[in-house]
C-alpha cells in the first residue's frame, strides 16, 4: 500500500498507535500541541514541531525571509490553538549545498522577526545537507495554565461553532505573512468558557471534522455564513488550506457576549458564528468537506 493510499490521518494513526505514554503525559498525539504536566507547577507545558518543505508549503522563488517567517508562524499557531505561550525553538534547516548564503541569511532574518514579535526564543538547532528540496522544521515549547488549556476534545452538542479572520485564497500569499492568533485565544480562554479550540491550517474541510471528531459529536454550518477573502469562493473558504485562523466551540450561554466583546477589543479582526455542534447521527453529510490532506 502507498503512502496516498492509506491517506494522512489513517498514517498518523498507525504510526501513534503502538508509542508508550507516561503519567505525566495530558494530551499525546492528535492534537495541535503534546501537553505535558510540569512538576510542582500550576502550568502545563506545550510542545510542537512543524516544518515547510520546498514546492509543497514555498515556492523557490518566494521570498527567504517570509519563508521564515512562515515556517515559524506555523508552529506558533498551533500554541494559539490551546492557548499557550510559546517560549523557546530549535531550528533545523536542510538544504542543498549550492543554496546562496544569502538566501539562509534572509530566511533567518524572517524566523527571527517573528520570534521576537511572540517573545520566543531561539535556543539552537541543526542543519545537514540533501540532494533535494529545502525543509526547515521548528521544534517549540511553552506552557500553559492548567485552567486555560484547550484541546479539540472538549466540544458538546449545541456549541455555536465561531472562526476567526476570512478563509480561502490563502496561495495568494496569505500563507507567509499571517500572525497566529496568539493574543486573541488568549484573550479567549481569560474571559470564555472554551470547549475546544484548533487553527485551521488543513482548510476548514479538513479541520472542523477532526474537530468533531476528537470531540465525538457531528456539526452544522451555514455554507452562506462563512466569511471569505476576495475573490475566494464558498468551495475555496471550506477546502483551501493554510487559513491560520482560530476555530472554536463554547458555551451556547456565553455566544452574545462573545460576539459584542470581541468587537470591541478586536475591531479590525472579523469573528464570525459558521454553525455548531450536534449530536452524532447519519442526517449530516458533508460531501465537499476535504481540505488539505498529505499523501493524497
């Protein structure tokens, strides 16, 4: 069997399926970040790696910096998606021999900008060389409160589902210059009962399923409702990946207070109410739900 075949998620699943956990492991593989228990502490700590790889996440002509930029945004995303605080990162870049000095150098630049925008630190890495494309993988951790952690699992049926921002034509270069929603699920957790949380980097067809599934409950949206970048249509909003935006589920009591308060502390950053959860059942379909999947 290939690797399209058996598709991401299924591979995922069996790769994690025989790995030995421990007691003070919170949340394994599945989720955005691994949480961790820190002894003696009130905190929980966040790890994550991500990585962009050449002609699948950049193009070779894309610009070094915001390739940098990318690959670390990235991975500081997925902190946003449980509310953490990203602290410290290890870079390691793989490259051809004949790549220009100064294209690593303007790739650093970038990691390095949005680094000290989020206050994270770069702590070391590795680099080794390749006959193919360029890859850059960011390992990343941080913490976060016990009471303020989020997870994909906590969703009920009847949680109004919201998102951030605007959604679809991510390739028209949103993708290497988008900032994770670090302040805003922040701001979130503080005053909001959170159920479950995720960024939607897969597309919204990809990510609002595993979502419900993590959570065990189905969902409904309103296709109309979702808020689309220009140009972009409804098909493009559910199914293009690289969104970076946050989607959400809490508690149905505290939706109006949500949507008059967030206007006012974030005013130039959309949020949007797409549908909810509901109970499992064979009623929902959802044909054009896909997203970005890897080895498809």
């Amino acid at each position: 069997m290939k690797l399209r075949e058996l598709g991401e998620d299924r591979l995922m699943a069996d790769l994690v399926a025989g790995l030995k956990s421990r007691a003070d492991v919170i949340a394994g593989p599945g989720d955005d970040c691994a949480v961790v228990a820190a002894p003696g502490e009130d905190r929980l700590l966040l790890l994550k790696t991500d990585c962009v790889v050449e002609r699948v996440h950049f193009r070779p002509n894309d610009k070094p910096s915001a390739v940098g930029w990318k690959a670390m945004a990235r991975t500081l995303s997925d902190f946003a998606a449980m509310s953490g605080v990203p602290q410290f990162a290890l870079v390691t870049l793989v490259s051809p021999p004949d790549r220009a000095v100064r294209w690593t150098k303007e790739l650093y630049r970038g990691l390095r900008q949005i680094a000290d925008r989020f206050g994270v630190a770069i702590v070391g890495g590795e680099t080794s060389s390749t006959d193919g494309p360029v890859v850059v993988s960011i390992s990343a951790l941080g913490s976060v409160e016990r009471e303020r952690w989020v997870s994909r699992k906590g969703g009920k049926p009847g949680d109004p589902l919201f998102v951030t921002g605007k959604l679809g034509g991510s390739i028209r270069k949103k993708h290497l210059n988008f900032i994770p929603r670090i302040e805003e699920a922040r701001w979130l957790t503080k005053n909001f009962r959170i159920h479950a949380m995720m960024d939607v980097s897969d597309g919204l067809g990809a990510d609002l399923p595993r979502l419900a599934k993590a959570s065990a409950v189905d969902f409904e949206i309103d296709e109309q409702l979702l808020p689309r970048n220009r140009g972009s249509s409804i098909q493009e909003a559910i199914n293009d990946g690289e969104d970076y935006e946050l989607l959400f589920a809490l508690a149905p009591n505290d939706s109006a207070a949500l949507q008059k308060k967030w206007h006012k502390k974030f005013p130039r950053l959309l949020l949007t109410r797409i549908g909810r959860l509901d109970r499992l059942s064979t009623i929902h379909h959802h044909p054009f739900f896909h997203g970005f999947v890897h080895f498809t």
